[in-house]
C-alpha cells in the first residue's frame, strides 16, 4: 500500500458493502491511492469496532473512518478532499 491508502471493511454477503465497493475502487483508483479490501468478520477486532458500521473506509496511517454505511461519489469525494 502507498504512504495513503484507504481501507475498506466490508462483509460477505452484504448487498451495500457491493455497491460500495465499485465506488470506492474508482475513487482509490482517481486519486492513485491504495486500496486494501478486508472483510471485518475475518479480524475479530475488526468485527467488534465495525462489525455493525460496514461498510466502513478508512484513510491513512491513523485509519480515520471518512466514510461507513450509505454514502455516495460526492461524500467520499468530499471526505478524502479533507485529508
């Protein structure tokens, strides 16, 4: 992974978690950062911080969450321009 990367929580099975992926792949992809893909019910501190949040992105070192849940193109736009 590059100095900044995102980090996505997501869970197999999870209909959001699909949907969001595709969003958040071209976005890592447009701003030439990594991307890690982890499905949370393989970590358990993954499942016990984010277990009900998925899914969850997470940015940088620190691993902020700039984006979880229903988000769109514009808000993760707007989240990753505020890093």
């Amino acid at each position: 992974m590059s100095a900044f990367g995102l980090l996505f929580l997501t869970r197999d099975g999870c209909g959001l978690c699909e949907e969001s992926r595709t969003l958040v792949t071209a976005e890592a992809a447009r701003r030439g950062v990594g991307l890690e893909v982890v499905d949370v019910d393989s970590d358990p501190d993954l499942r016990a911080l984010y277990g009900d949040r998925v899914p969850v992105v997470l940015a940088g070192h620190a691993r902020e969450v700039i984006a979880e849940g229903r988000f769109n193109r514009r808000g993760l736009r707007r989240a990753l321009k505020s890093l």
